[in-house]
C-alpha cells in the first residue's frame, strides 16, 4: 500500500515498520493506517474496556476522563498527567532520533509529547485498537503540526511490526485491560530492539487490601488487578534489567532495560 498526500502524519515512516504481510493488507482512514476489520477487532475483556471503544470517552479522556480516573486510583499525592509524562519520558530514555512506540495510545496524548521528545529525526507510533479514540489522536496530532508521529489501529497480542524495531515501548494505564497481558509484554519485547527500554503503568494489588476483593474487582470490571511483584518479575524473565517500580495508591510505574 502506497500512503497518499494528507493521509495522516507519519503515515509513509511508519508503513517501512510493518512486517511485510501487515503492509500489504494496511489501509488508510481518518488519518491512522487501519489493519484491523470489524471481525478482527480483539474481543473485549468487560465494561471498563468497552468505554473505550464508545464516542464519548475519547472526545473528554485527555482532559477530564484520564487525569479524573487517575487522580481517583492514584490518591491525591499521586502524580499528575504531566508528571506521568515525565515519569514515562524518564523510563524511556527519550533522546533525539529514538523510535518509541505507545501501545494502546489512546486520543494520543503521549504520543504527541514522545514526538517532540524525539524530535524530527525520530518517530512516535501509537497502537490502539479503538476507531474513536484512533480519529481523535490523528486529528489532535495534524493541528499539532507533528509530521514525525502517526497511528496504527492494530492487536496487542499481534504487534504489527518488525522484530527489533523500536528503541523504546510503553504501555500507560492499559496492560489490566488487555486479554492477556503476558502474551502483550511478549510482544513489546519482542520488538523492542536490544537494548532498548520499557514503560508500564497498570494496576497493583497493594497488601493492605483484602484478598476476596480482588477477584470481585477482576470479574465486574474487566480489569486485571496484579500482584505486587508480578510486572516486575515478568520483565526479569523477558530479560530485563535495571528494573524499577514505584507504586502509587493503586497502580505501579515500571520500567526496565533489555538486555542488549
């Protein structure tokens, strides 16, 4: 597929990282490269992801839903949206040139601000498999005048993308949402080149809790709750070094290197 004038920004960069058989069945609309039918669609794990997939999430997730649902599950001495971007940014290693990729993006908000971390000689992807949230991150990133990011409406547990592609992977605030997250984390490894560094924000089960809520919270909401060491170990088994978490309420920040 040949991406045409004004068919999204980044578009043309980020058809050179598709594995070859994502590239020939790729389309583009609303401004994302779309690899996804509608009987392709990953299934929905329950409610919480199913507010993902309306209208009226993305139109208010990067100003209210987002930093509202965060500020709730984070406590309020928690980080702030900006202050998670910095966290993320951090655990990156942004540097100018990198090639990141933001899994399950959303309406873009970090993607955008990992483009401008990375500059003009880098790329930020964003992955999501939501059409609305897709068109608002394509339409947000195009009045940002950002011609070195760009969206593709894809599967997690998929990776659309060469082995080894991107110097840098994260995942904020989704990895609870997805089917299976360890089968996910796979994925990201696997094209995550070596060396190159991971992001996580998702859900902790802290031990103050009681233990009969967690399954209740699992089967209502759709939502994984992870055990406190769970990430962390399944990064080391991934080959990650240098592994960091910081937890945060009810969710943790973690971060690693893999191993070159």
């Amino acid at each position: 597929m040949t991406v045409g004038a004004g068919s999204g920004v980044g578009a043309e960069r980020i058809m050179a990282l598709l594995e070859p058989g994502a590239r020939a069945e790729a389309r583009m609309r609303d401004g994302f490269i779309d690899l996804l039918g509608a009987e392709d669609a990953p299934e929905s794990t329950g409610p919480a992801q199913d507010l993902m997939l309306t209208g009226v999430v993305p139109a208010i997730y990067e100003r209210w839903w987002r930093p509202a649902l965060g500020r709730a599950v984070k406590g309020l001495t928690g980080p702030g949206m900006d202050e998670e971007v910095r966290i993320a940014r951090l655990l990156l290693g942004l540097a100018a040139g990198h090639r990141v990729l933001d899994v399950a993006c959303g309406p873009g908000n970090f993607t955008r601000e990992f483009a401008r971390a990375v500059g003009s000689d880098g790329l930020a992807t964003g992955l999501d498999a939501s059409e609305t949230m897709l068109k608002r991150a394509a339409r947000d990133t195009a009045k940002a005048r950002l011609d070195n990011a760009g969206y593709v409406r894809g599967d997690v547990a998929a990776l659309p993308f060469e082995a080894g592609t991107f110097d840098a992977v994260c995942c904020f605030a989704a990895l609870h949402l997805f089917a299976d997250p360890f089968d996910a984390l796979t994925e990201m490894t696997r094209v995550l080149s070596p060396g190159g560094r991971i992001a996580i924000l998702t859900s902790i089960r802290r031990r103050i809790a009681l233990p009969p809520l967690k399954p209740l919270v699992e089967r209502t909401s759709g939502m994984r709750v992870f055990e406190h060491d769970e990430i962390v170990a399944a990064l080391r088994m991934r080959g990650y070094t240098d592994v960091h978490q910081r937890v945060s309420g009810l969710v943790q920040f973690v971060g690693g290197r893999l191993a070159p």
